[in-house]
C-alpha cells in the first residue's frame, strides 16, 4: 500500500533543504523529536521531516510529540488520527504544567513566556528519557524577525532565534523553517486541507492575564512596512547573515589594537 504524502510546493522544499543543508541541522544517525502543537507551523515541519525522511540519502528517526499542559478539555484526538493517517510515531506528553501555573503565578501576570518555558522543559525531559539528541521546533523567518525587533525595542538587546543551538541540558535544538515565511506554511496547512489549532488552545486563555500586545504589535507593524517595502524580509533574512558586530557600541566587542 502506497504511504500517503502530504503535498509540498517545491519553494517551500528548497527553503527547508537549503537551512538544513547549510546549518547540518539533522544528519545520519539522529534522532529527533518534532514539537507538534497542532498549529499550522508544527504540522508543515512534522511533514516537511517525514519527507526528508523518505529521500535523504542517509537514515535518521523522527517522532512527533504534543505537551498536554493538563488542562480540562484537551483533547489531541485529531492530531493522533492525522499522525496515524499519514503514519507518522506519535505520543502525547501528559504534564501537570496549568495547575502549577496557577499555583505559582499571580493573576494578572503574563503567561505566555511562562508556559513556553515550562513547555520547552517538558519537551526536553520527554526527549532526554526517550534518548532523542535533537528537539525541531517550527519557528519561521517572521517569527525570527519579530523576536529581533521585539527584543530591540522591548528588552535594549539585539538576539534572534539561531538555526540551532545547544540546549543547557545537552540537547540540539533546531529550527529547520527559520527561513521560511509563515504564508509558505499557512499555504501547505490550507492546500492540504488540514485541521489545525490556534490560540485558543494556549493555556493563558483561560487564566486572567495579559495578552502578548507586544509581539501582536510588532507583527502589525512589520505587515504595513512590509506593504510599503516588497522586499523588507529578504533584506532582513540577509542582514541576519551579515552582522559587523565591532560596529555597534559594546566595549568588550572593539578591535583594542586599531585603536
């Protein structure tokens, strides 16, 4: 019986190949887990993966995984349905990460970095107990932008999201769609038919407390700019890889000997 296929625009492909290719994200041997929230970006990674998978000239394992935050009335029925579709290994991570929230935070507070902590945690214990090296998350090139304009005007700082970095507890975490845009993959989701969750399903919904305005904003913001300059993410995804980092005004970053 012929293994169904999700459909992929070649653009996105390329995208995907070319990052993994250039940062060696997942290689022979590997074995990764795929965060899978069920939103639109963790689903075209998951099967952006299982293709590679099916014509990469060298072997590596992969896994789907959801973090159950606890809640009531989650349900990942789809996602275990759509996984089982397109045979693709599949586990739910149950975790008691809403009740220690309410525990530990005041309401009011935001949430949002908070449950993305916890999150990444859980992913990484899942990961080490289960002997994956590498955890794949689905953060894309506007996403990348955001957080670097964000963290600019919000926190005085200039950080991004790198293609792949080494987590404090041993693990390789990768962004194989870091330069991809978010219309590719809203694309794949909509081509394909896909059910897929939104913001609803965060956790901070159904606690009182302040929505992300910030990144809400920022993406407002790059939109109009976008609007009036076509090609703004393609300078931007350039200027990522063209930093003169003795330019900007940190001491210990000066070249002592041209002074």
């Amino acid at each position: 019986m012929k293994q169904k296929r999700a459909k992929i625009s070649k653009k996105l492909l390329r995208a995907f190949g070319k990052t993994n290719a250039n940062y060696r994200l997942i290689g022979e041997g590997d074995r990764v887990l795929v965060a899978l929230s069920g939103g639109k970006d963790s689903l075209s990674l998951l099967h952006l993966i299982a293709n590679m998978q099916q014509h990469a000239p060298f072997k590596f394992e992969y896994q789907a995984c959801t973090i159950s935050y606890g809640m009531d009335g989650e349900d990942y029925g789809f996602l275990e349905e759509h996984c089982k579709e397109y045979n693709i290994p599949y586990e739910v991570y149950k975790t008691d990460i809403f009740d220690i929230a309410q525990d530990s935070m005041r309401e009011g507070s935001s949430y949002c970095s908070y449950f993305s902590r916890m999150r990444r945690g859980a992913l990484y214990t899942y990961a080490l107990e289960h002997g994956f090296n590498k955890v794949a998350l689905g953060h894309h090139l506007d996403d990348a932008v955001e957080s670097f304009f964000m963290n600019m005007l919000y926190n005085g700082s200039l950080r991004s999201m790198p293609a792949i970095y080494k987590a404090d507890r041993g693990l390789h975490v990768i962004r194989p769609l870091i330069e991809a845009r978010e219309e590719q993959l809203r694309n794949f989701a909509e081509e394909n038919g896909f059910l897929t969750i939104g913001d609803e399903a965060c956790p901070a919904m159904k606690i009182a407390t302040k929505m992300p305005y910030a990144r809400a904003n920022t993406k407002e913001w790059l939109r109009e700019l976008e609007g009036k300059h076509e090609n703004l993410f393609r300078t931007l995804k350039a200027s990522f890889k063209h930093i003169h980092e003795d330019t900007f005004l940190d001491a210990s970053r000066w070249k002592r000997d041209d002074i």
